[in-house]
C-alpha cells in the first residue's frame, strides 16, 4: 500500500510544536546545569532559523532579539516560553494565555520509572 502525502497545515505545525515545546519546558530541571541552559537557548535560536514556516521562523525570531530566552530554572523558562507564545497569539489575534495555569496546562511526560527524567544529565 503506498502512503498518501497530506500536507501538514501551518496550525497543526503549529500545534505540534508548542506540544513539543512546553512539554520540553514542563520537563526542564529545577537547577539546569549549564548544558541545558544552552541548549534551551540554541533550540530556541535554531527554530528561529530552521522552524518550515518561514514567516513563523521571521517572526519568532524578532520576537527572541526583544524578548531573550530565560531558562536559569523551571519556573523560568516555563514562564518565558508561555510568554513568548502569548506575543505569538496577539499577533495572530488569539486570546492570552494567564501564564499562572501554565503548569496546569502542560506536564510532564508519562513516563515509568522515571525514564524520563532530565534531572540527573551529566554537564559537559
Ligand atoms: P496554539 O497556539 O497552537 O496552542 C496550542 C495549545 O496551547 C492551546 O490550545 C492552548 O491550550 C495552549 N496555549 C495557548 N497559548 C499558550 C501559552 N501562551 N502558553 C502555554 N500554553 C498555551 N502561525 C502563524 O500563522 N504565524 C506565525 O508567525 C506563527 N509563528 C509561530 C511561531 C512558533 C515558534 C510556533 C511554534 C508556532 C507559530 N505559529 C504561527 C502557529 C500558531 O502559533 C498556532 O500554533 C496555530 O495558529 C494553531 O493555533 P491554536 O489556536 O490551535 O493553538
């Protein structure tokens, strides 16, 4: 049977993307070590970059020049990045998110045995 190629819509990219993200973000350490602040920092930069809407990719990064990455800790990179989907909302016209429910919204990925903990990575 062959596959059938469906284009993905820039809303279910969209969608796809900010799963992926915030679950990342529900995820990341309370004490990040150097490593995952970087990287934090590059996958947000990289997106900016390589993210297959262009437009989207412009946008996103003009709004990482005004408003940095933040990710000393949890709390602060889940806060940054409900922030910077909430300036990508208003500029697409949809409601803001109140960033206090963040946690509620997203968590951390079902997982047994905690195999999917960050918690313990090694900084190189
Ligand atoms: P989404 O915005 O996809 O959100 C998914 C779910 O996340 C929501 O249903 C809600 O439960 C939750 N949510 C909403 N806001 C927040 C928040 N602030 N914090 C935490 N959770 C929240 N589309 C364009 O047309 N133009 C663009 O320039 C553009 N730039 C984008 C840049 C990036 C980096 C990404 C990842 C996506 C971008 N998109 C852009 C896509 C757009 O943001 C939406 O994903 C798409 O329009 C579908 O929207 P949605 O209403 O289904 O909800």
């Amino acid at each position: 049977k062959g596959y059938v190629v469906k284009p993905l819509t820039k809303e279910e990219l969209g969608r796809s993307t900010w799963t992926l993200l915030h679950t990342i973000a529900a995820q990341f350490p309370e004490k990040p070590t150097r490593q995952q602040k970087k990287d934090a920092k590059e996958l947000m930069a990289i997106l900016s970059r390589l993210y297959p809407c262009k437009d989207c990719a412009d946008n996103f990064k003009e709004i990482l020049k005004t408003y940095p990455v933040q990710a000393e800790s949890h709390a602060q990179f889940s806060q940054w990045l409900c922030d910077a989907h909430n300036i990508v909302n208003r500029s697409l016209g949809k409601p803001q998110f109140p960033c206090q429910r963040v946690g509620a919204r997203w968590g951390k990925l079902e997982c047994l045995d905690g195999g999917c903990d960050l918690e313990g990575n090694m900084d190189f």
